[in-house]
C-alpha cells in the first residue's frame, strides 16, 4: 500500500522489502543501520512528524534512490550481509577462538543475536564491519593478544551484549525528538529496581512503559532461551547501568520542563503502544580499549 502525506509517497515495510529483494528481517536491519531511509507512522499508517517509536513506513523516492545504484540490489545486501563468529573467523583469517575473543574484547560489535533452543546467544556481525577491523588491525589478528586485552578478557569480560545494546539504543534514540519517548528508550535497557530508583513517580514509570520500544524481536521457545533473551536486554555491570541511569536522570529532567502533565494524561488505547517484543538499529562500535557506550542524545 502506498500513502501519501505532504507531497511524499511512503510504503509499508513489507512492500518495501519486496521492491527491494530482500527479506523481511534483512530490511529491519537495513534500516537499523540507516541503510534504508523510513519515516514514522501514525496509528492509521499515515506518516507522521519526528518523535514516534511505532510503526515507520520508507518513502518512495528511497526505494528508487537505492533501485538506482549499480547491480541493485547486490550493493545493499553486500552492506546489511551479517556472519557468525565462525564466519568472521574465515573472514579474519584467524582461529574461532580467536575471534570469540577478538568479538568478547569488543573489537568487533554485533548488529544482531538470536538464542537457540538451549539458550545461547549467537551474535551475528557486519561482515563490512569485521574486513575493516582486519584491515585496521592486522597485529591483533597474530602474535600475543596485548597484556590489557588479556587481563580482562581472563577476567571474564564480554563485551558483546553491552555494544548490541549501544547500537540499538543510539538508534533508537535517534528515530524521535520527543523527550518521554528519549527517556523510554534508555529505561528499556535498566532493570526494574534500577528503573524505580530514578523515575520514582509511578506515573511515570507507567508512561515508560507504555512509551517503551522494542529493542529485538528474537523467537524464544525454551525458558532458558527466553531467561538468555531477557539478560541480553538489561545493562547490567555497573558502570554501564550507571551510565543509563545518569542518562535516564538527564531525560526526565528534560521531559518534566518540556511536557510536565504528560505522565498524569489518560493512557491511550493499547493498539498504540509499541510493546516489548515487537519490531519497529548507527554509532560505529567502540574499540576494545575505549570501553565507552556512545554518547546518547
């Protein structure tokens, strides 16, 4: 279905990934990455202004403007194509131990994971992003990994769920201008008691919720699998939790100066929530030694 609004043709995702050859999950990744251009869409599936986490429509003119390019559409999937560990390893030219460590030390981030039915979280990489990484740094493909790599890799740090949650909450908070939706994206990713020790309003707390994006859509068929699901969402070392709840903090703050009643207005109706589970990605992912999420809006 194709909609107009102020002049611009936009299309349902699904229509989009079709007149573009790709698969469904493959768009939601395109445009994760900012490689498909959408724009928000109301309740009706009309676009609408800045400031909306539901539904998003692309436009017209960014289909013809990707059907353009030379051997459309190889370029673009080229640009959306993810590997496995093991493939990044080939890529490499390295062991997949090494590169479980490499990716574990966040020298490569992850742009997507699924959980498989025993409960493990399989990361999935650009593999644009893992060439650039070897060609930047070809010593850390060979020789002794360096000495602070190694000392916090044996102290059992993984940095792979905390960089897939970098990425997406940059994305996220880049899709809207509106300052209750700003702070939803970063309480999404704090635990509940974390959560309430800043927003202490439980009005407030409601409108996060309600305001809350999805963060995945992931399949989970076994408890354990969901249980995995689950701790991959919520920050959970303590300088990372501290850094949303300081974020989160500056957002309510924010939010309070520019629509203090919000919080205290009727809810709407439950079809316009976009809810935890649903699908609605970009910051280059730091380097094992800056240990820093991106800075948020």
């Amino acid at each position: 279905m194709t909609v107009v609004c102020d002049g611009q043709q936009t299309l349902t995702t699904g229509r989009a990934a079709r007149e573009l050859g790709l698969k469904t999950g493959e768009l939601e990744l395109a445009t994760q990455l900012g490689e498909v251009r959408t724009v928000a869409a109301g309740a009706d599936g009309r676009p609408t202004g800045a400031g909306s986490l539901g539904r998003r429509r692309v436009p017209a003119e960014e289909i013809a403007r990707l059907q353009a390019e030379p051997g459309f559409p190889d370029p673009l999937r080229e640009r959306i194509r993810t590997v496995s560990t093991t493939e990044a390893a080939a890529l490499m030219g390295v062991g997949p131990g090494r590169a479980v460590r490499l990716t574990r030390a966040g020298c490569v981030g992850p742009v997507r994971f699924y959980v498989n039915r025993f409960g493990a979280v399989v990361w999935l990489y650009l593999a644009a992003e893992v060439a650039d990484f070897a060609d930047r740094e070809p010593d850390l493909l060979r020789g002794n990994t360096p000495p602070a790599m190694r000392v916090m890799l044996d102290g059992g740090q993984d940095w792979r769920a905390r960089q897939w949650r970098s990425r997406r909450i940059a994305q996220l908070m880049g899709q809207t201008d509106d300052a209750w939706e700003a702070a939803a994206v970063i309480a999404a990713v704090l635990p509940p008691e974390e959560l309430a020790s800043v927003a202490e309003d439980p009005l407030e707390r409601s409108l996060l919720r309600r305001l809350r994006p999805s963060l995945a859509s992931v399949l989970t068929v076994t408890p354990a699998a969901r249980e995995s699901f689950e701790r991959v969402l919520a920050a959970d070392e303590f300088d990372e939790v501290l850094w949303y709840r300081v974020h989160l903090s500056r957002c309510l703050e924010r939010a309070r100066k520019e629509d203090p009643g919000r919080p205290r207005t009727p809810a709407a109706a439950p079809s316009a929530a976009v809810r935890p589970g649903q699908s609605p990605s970009l910051l280059n992912s730091p380097s094992w030694q800056g240990r820093t999420p991106p800075t948020v809006p």
